[in-house]
C-alpha cells in the first residue's frame, strides 16, 4: 500500500502534531469507530467523531458514550459537540474530557440539517458571530485541551460572515478551524468557494481545513493548492473509497487491497458492535463496496435483506469470493 503519511509533521494545532493532509469528515452516522479506524490506518491524518448532542451528555444518555469510545491508533483525536447553548456546551465538553481523554474537543458549526440548525446548534450559530465568540472563549478557559470548531460560509447567500465568525473563533483561543466552503442554505447542494477557503486561509493564523465536493485526487490536491490549507477534509467520497486516504481513486485500488480492507471493516463492525448490529451497521458500507466493484442489484439485495448475521457474512465472502476470481455482474436491473 502506498503511504501518503509524511516523516515531519505537515501542521500543528496548538502543540499536537498533525502527520498528513488528508482528514475523514466528522459524519452522522458513517464516522463510528469501526470506520475510523480504517481510514486512520489508510491514512487519515487524524480522527473526528460523530458529532455528539450536548443534551444526551448533560442529561446523562447513555447512548452517546460508544460514540465517544476511540482506540489509541487514532490519534489525534477530535471528539465533536454540537448545541445552541453555551453553559451545555462548556459543561458537556468538561464532562468528555474526563471520561473519554480526547485530544481536543471540536464544536460543530456547520451542520445544515433543519431540526440541528433551526434550534441554533449547528450552522443555526452562524448566524450570531458573538455567541459564537462566547462560547469558545467559554471552553478555552475552562479546558486545557485544544478546541477547535467547523463551520460554514454563512447561512444563506444574503448573510456570509465566515471570516467574521472565523476572526471571532480564533481570538477567542481555537486552535484550528474547518470551513465547508457552502452556505446551510446550499446544504450539499452547488459548487463550493476554493476563494473563500484561500480567504480565510490568508486571514487567520491557526491551522485552516478545506472542505467540500472532494472525490478524486486531482480535487485534492487542486484544493490544497489553490487555497493553501493546511488539509482537507474528506467525507461522503470516503465511504465508497476509503483509499482515497491512501492516494487512490477507486479504479486505482489494487485488488489485494480492496479485499483486505472490506474483510477488515466487516470484522471490526462485528468486534465492535456484535453480530446482529455489527452486520446492520456494516450494510451501508457493503453496499458502496460491491455496486462499485460491479456487483449486480439483485445481488446486493439479497445479501442486505438478509438479517442472520451467519449467513450475512456467509454470502458477504461469497461475493467477495467471486471479484477476487475476477468476476463481475453487470446486472443492475
């Protein structure tokens, strides 16, 4: 396998070296350890979780702990937070980093989804720069770790304020800040703004992340590039192609690989979730991995209707029994 890991650190934030440029995107419901820790050994210069509700920790949910839960190979660790008040915001972070030891808490300003963004939380903080001041003032004071923060443009076309808000995040003492180049009105939707990466860049001195609409690696390193950030992060590409990590697009990974790293994953899942919500868990991954290796519909089908989690990793090896032997069913009905 290809390493794109370098020997000196590529940044740092606060006194954490960070080794590489390439980062797996904090996302709902995809960034569970399991899969970290697959990018991390690809080479994912560090790890951030899914993002984590500040009520569930205040409130004592236990739910929210396995989230947290991180394995010492992942380092440099991001646990990430997400509310609209800042007293749960400071007091949930204080409660993580006595249970969990993170390597820095990272708040969530970015996240565009309506019942996140509409209470406030999320890319809902964008939209009052003081608050957001306020709030990592709060947890700079209080913790000893770094903090840092993701946002995006603004909220809509009419209110862009990212290097207001930027500004207000690094002088209140963050250490690193990621910017998704999209407004929460975009949403995922548009073509992002390498400009106001590279502004932000040019105006703040702690580490910037790019991200945004990076599937191949020509978008990479045109990212890199243009705007001059520090790394990118990487998301919804990642999880049809975690090699990208490792400096491949997905036509690139070498067979041998492909195979090591899915059997992996699925071994992981089960390890880490059990059998049954392993194998559940795991299926939107599955999925990803065999229609891009041409595996036909009625296939894939049939393995993720399957609830024995015997027979599901029985039929999961089969077809990887038969693209390891070089076959591929175009049927895809």
């Amino acid at each position: 396998m290809q390493s794109l890991t370098p020997s000196n650190p590529s940044f740092f934030i606060a006194g954490i070296p960070v080794y590489g440029n390439r980062i797996l995107a904090p996302m709902d419901g995809y960034s569970d350890q399991p899969f970290r820790s697959v990018a991390r050994k690809l080479g994912s210069a560090m790890i951030y979780t899914e993002f984590i509700n500040a009520l569930e920790i205040v409130w004592r949910n236990k739910k929210f702990a396995r989230r947290c839960l991180f394995s010492e190979t992942e380092r440099p660790v991001a646990i990430q937070i997400f509310d609209d008040n800042p007293i749960r915001l400071t007091a949930s972070a204080i409660s993580i980093v006595e249970q969990f030891s993170p390597d820095m808490i990272d708040i969530n300003m970015g996240c565009s989804v309506n019942h996140v963004a509409n209470r406030g939380a999320g890319a809902g903080l964008l939209q009052n720069p003081k608050k957001v001041g306020a709030i990592i003032a709060n947890l700079t004071h209080e913790l000893n770790i770094p903090i840092t923060a993701k946002i995006r443009l603004g909220w809509d076309q009419d209110s862009i304020n990212y290097l207001e808000v930027g500004k207000q995040i690094e002088g209140n003492g963050a250490s690193m800040i990621a910017l998704h180049a999209r407004t929460k009105a975009q949403m995922f939707k548009g073509s992002i703004d390498l400009d106001a990466i590279a502004n932000l860049k040019q105006t703040l001195t702690i580490p910037v992340l790019g991200n945004g609409d990076l599937t191949t690696n020509a978008e990479i390193e045109n990212m890199l590039s243009y705007t001059k950030c520090d790394a990118v992060l990487i998301g919804r590409i990642a999880i049809k192609n975690p090699w990208i990590f490792a400096g491949y697009d997905f036509e690139e990974v070498p067979l041998s690989l492909y195979l090591s790293t899915v059997r992996e994953h699925f071994s992981a899942m089960v390890d880490f979730f059990g059998p049954d919500r392993g194998c559940v868990g795991f299926r939107k991954f599955a999925k990803k991995y065999l229609t891009n290796k041409g595996i036909g519909k009625a296939k894939v089908r049939n393995l993720l209707t399957t609830a024995d989690p015997s027979l599901f990793a029985e039929k999961f090896e089969t077809l990887l029994q038969w693209i390891e032997a070089g076959n591929r069913d175009y049927d895809l009905e």
